[in-house]
C-alpha cells in the first residue's frame, strides 16, 4: 500500500508498514483455496480450514505488536484484523453455500478425480506372490514326484494372466444365452435365441449335432445331465419350459419333450451332482421345480419364494455341491436364500432356512436383483453377481443376515441377466462379464484384478462362462451368434494397459444412473 494510515512521514517506518501490509494481502489471497480444499475434505476428521490459517495471521500480528507500540502499526494490525474478518465472514457465506462444486468447481473435479483414482487403485494393486512355480511344478512332473500338474495348473495365476482368445464356433443365427461342458470335456453345448441347441466338438471346432430345441421363445440355458453318457441335455428358455432332450447316435436328429411349465420366464436350472435323474429349474413366477426323469409326472414344486407376502421373480438356482438337500436361489430382490429341502415350512420364515445380503443393500429402495449366484466347488462359499452393483462373495456356514465376506468390483453389471463364475479346481478366481464386452477375473482371496480380456463380444455384453470341468479352458458367449473358446497361450502376461480407463468409465456411468435412481433393468433384459 502506498498510504500511512498513522500520517507518520518517517521513511523507514513508511517502508516497514508497506512490507506488512503486502505480507498481510498475500496471506489474506492465499487464504481463500486453503479454506475451499478444507471445505471439501471428507468428513473423516477434518478441521475446520479457518483455523490453521487465523492462527497464522494472529501470531503475525501478535509479532508486529512485541516490535514495537508505534501507531501507525497499530493502525496496521487494526486494518489487518478487518481484513481477516472480512476473510472470515466470507469463509462462513462459502460454509453455508455448500456444495463447494459451484464456488470451485476446478476444486471439485480434482477432488472427485483424486476419489476416483484412490478406488481404482485399490481394485489395481499389486498381487500377492504366486503359491504355484511352473518351474518346479515341470520338474516335479519329470521326476515323477507329482500327478497333478494340470489341476494344479488349472488354479495357477500364471495362467490365467496369459489367457487369451483361441476361436470362436459359428453356428447359431441368434445370441447365445448358454454354453455347458460335458462331464468328460469333451462337448460343448450351446443354447441360442434361434431356438437351436448346437452340441460341438469345440477341440476340432465343428458341431456334432444340430437341433431344434422344441421352445417357442429364446433358449436361455442346455445343460448335460451328469453320468448319463451324454446322452440327455436339459433345457429351459423365456417361454418357461422346461424340457428334456435325448440325443440319439443319429446326427441331425433328437427327442425332446416337457416335463414342466412356469408362468414367466425360467433362466436356470440347477443340476445335482453325479444324478443322471434329478435336477432343479427356477422361474419369475417365484417357483422352484424339483424335476425326477424317473418319475411319471417329472415335476414337484418346492417352494414358491416370497418376501413376506410378495412373491419373489427367480433368475438363478444352483445346488450345493456338498450337501444337495440345500440350494441358493437369486432374483427380483437383494436377498440370497438358501433353502433345505427336508426343512421347507412355508408357514415358518416362507421356508427359507437363511438369508443373506450385504448390509448395505438391505433397505435400498431401488431396485437391486440378483441376476446369478453360484457354490464354489466345495459348497462352502456362494457368489452372488447385483445388477448394476458389485460381487459379493458370502460363506454359506454363516449364520441368518451374515454380512459378506469379500467383494469384487470394477465390471459393469447393467444389461440383461450376466452369470458370474467360480473358475479353478479350487476355486481359485472369481470371473464375470460387463457391459463393453470385457471379461474380468479377479484373484479370489486378494480381490485384485487379475486379467481383464477384450474382445469378449463384439456386440458388446459378455452373459456367459464356462471353465472346462479339468483343463485351463473356458467357454464364454453374449450378444454375438458365437460361442468363444479361451485358453492360456499368449507368449506373455496380460499388461491390463487398459484396465484403469476401463474401471473408470464403469463407475462413473453407475454413479451417474445411481444419483438418477434410473431403474430400468426390468425393461432391458434380455
């Protein structure tokens, strides 16, 4: 400043009193994006951001009046003063104007870039080291000393990081809803919206047998019936049948007939290991069907699920492979039921004998499906896929309302009904579709993304996954007319350059949908 407020014409004083005012307005200037920052901290502790600066500014004065009495300074600090409450006065309008985005936004967006980038890297750190060496996992087999190399390898990270896209098998005139290995490995079948069920020789890539399903509406799962020889696949599609294909040693040809009818559309069904006879269907009518070939009339309905009075859509079924008495059920709300066939009481708790959900779903009131859940290969854990939402991965000893044990995040979970997978002998990785046509597969203990494969489908969204019952192979399919077969033959580890970018884009479109509270699964599915 150029004028004395005191009149005091000393020149040194005068020069002395300048120097303090521009310190004073340089404090004053700098103070505003200091307090702005601190505005929009989390609440996680926090201060208040005038607090650090007024101290400042004080002990400031409190120097300039220890040096000396003199009233041009004191004329100085009164000026000062006003200028720290004017700083605080419009520190306190900046409170109450909240949110900090209009009164900063540069401020704003570096803060929510800085979030975002804090949430991808905890989906992106580093693995932990591998447990299997190929190195000495090759000599072992050499020496003799180990026979299980390929199982072993099935469940090695180093493999799946080399994973990549082998063909694909073209037949169908429609998408592909289903793709189901045989119990040998050795086929693969494949349901489609054109009504077909194609069962190939997916190693020499040609289909052994071609048929028409016997549906009115898309196929949207074929599965082999375990220890029968191959020789009944079961199928059920958007017209809510269920029917039973046997496959005759005549190419080109087949018998298939219904054994059960739902009301709505029926997604899955859920085989019980090692019976060539029995296995379970699910449907949007809420009923679960236990289907028993042996019998006259195949079809006895289990239970009906309902939420209180409401009854409860089903898009997923699946059977606990170590106790098959019980199976997990998934649909047109949050929860994950377990249900005990020798325990069903609808008149006690709708006969369900738990329920899971993680905690913070419990009382959303937009609409949260499950869209597949699966038991991991020794029926003590269960994944459940949330539309538009992440992976949960629950114990299945947990008592009633447990909360969930791990979670895995970054895909995209918005368009039509995705399966989820357990992929390894042991159960090793999570693996899962998104929108975009990716394919995530997560380290199941670290939750860290392991591989992220592109090109998963052309049109865009990845349904299905299936891992080979014993190799280092997977089947997938989605929108496109084509199954895809996967194996780990690239020369080198995934890079995942894209990764980042990927996880980005997925979260900030579902944040986006979510603040809109834009519930429009139930018109999209496919």
């Amino acid at each position: 400043m150029s004028d004395n407020p005191g009149g005091k014409d000393d020149p040194q004083e005068q020069s002395e009193l300048e120097a303090k005012m521009e310190t004073s307005s340089d404090l004053h200037l700098t103070s505003e994006p200091q307090m702005n920052l601190n505005l929009t901290r989390d609440a996680d502790g926090a201060d208040d951001g005038s607090v650090p600066i007024l101290a400042g500014i004080e002990n400031q004065g409190t120097a300039a009046e220890n040096d000396g009495g003199q009233e041009t300074r004191d004329h100085g600090d009164r000026r000062l003063r006003r200028e720290v409450e004017e700083g605080e006065e419009e520190a306190a309008e900046d409170q109450h104007q909240v949110p900090c985005r209009e009164s900063n936004p540069d401020q704003y967006l570096s803060n929510e870039a800085r979030a975002l980038e804090d949430w991808v890297s905890s989906e992106t750190s580093a693995l932990p080291r591998p447990r299997w060496n190929v190195l000495t996992a090759l000599r072992d087999r050499q020496l003799g000393s180990s026979a299980r190399f390929v199982y072993e390898a099935c469940g090695a990270g180093v493999f799946v990081q080399r994973f990549r896209l082998q063909y694909a098998l073209e037949g169908h005139r429609g998408c592909v809803n289903s793709v189901h290995f045989n119990q040998r490995g050795t086929w693969l079948a494949s349901g489609s919206d054109d009504l077909t069920v194609i069962v190939w020789d997916w190693a020499r890539q040609q289909p052994v047998l071609n048929f028409e399903s016997g549906h009115r509406n898309n196929v949207f799962q074929a599965k082999f019936l375990p220890n029968c020889g191959d020789s009944t696949l079961a199928t059920c599609a958007r017209d809510g049948q269920v029917r039973v294909a046997r496959l005759p040693a005549l190419p080109h040809s087949s018998f298939s007939k219904q054994v059960a009818q739902h009301r709505g559309s029926s997604h899955k069904l859920a085989l019980e290991p090692d019976s060539p006879f029995k296995f379970l269907t699910s449907g949007e009518d809420a009923v679960v069907f236990a289907i028993d070939l042996r019998q006259d009339q195949p079809a006895s309905k289990v239970v009906v699920t309902k939420e209180n009075w409401r009854k409860v859509g089903l898009y997923t079924i699946f059977v606990n492979p170590a106790n098959t008495y019980q199976f997990a059920v998934g649909g047109m709300d949050q929860f994950v039921r377990i249900y005990d066939q020798r325990k069903i009481d609808e008149n006690d708790n709708n006969g369900v004998l738990k329920k899971f959900c993680p905690h913070h779903l419990v009382n959303c009131d937009v609409g949260v499906h499950i869209t597949c859940l699966v038991y991991s290969h020794d029926g003590t854990e269960v994944l459940a896929s949330y539309t538009d939402e992440d992976i949960y991965l629950f114990h299945s000893s947990s008592c009633d309302g447990a909360q969930y044990a791990k979670r895995y995040k970054g895909h995209r979970n918005r368009v039509t009904v995705k399966d989820v997978n357990f992929y390894g002998p042991g159960s090793e990785f999570v693996v899962s579709g998104s929108d975009g046509g990716h394919i995530f597969l997560w380290e199941k203990s670290s939750c860290q993304i392991i591989q992220l494969l592109e090109r998963g489908d052309r049109a865009g969204t990845v349904n299905c996954l299936e891992p080979h019952p014993y190799l280092p192979v997977m089947a997938t399919s989605g929108l496109d007319h084509d199954a895809k077969i996967w194996a780990p033959t690239a020369k080198d580890a995934t890079q995942l350059l894209e990764l980042k970018d990927v996880i980005k884009k997925n979260k900030q479109q579902r944040d986006r949908e979510w603040l809109g509270h834009n519930d429009v699964f139930d018109s999209i599915l496919i």
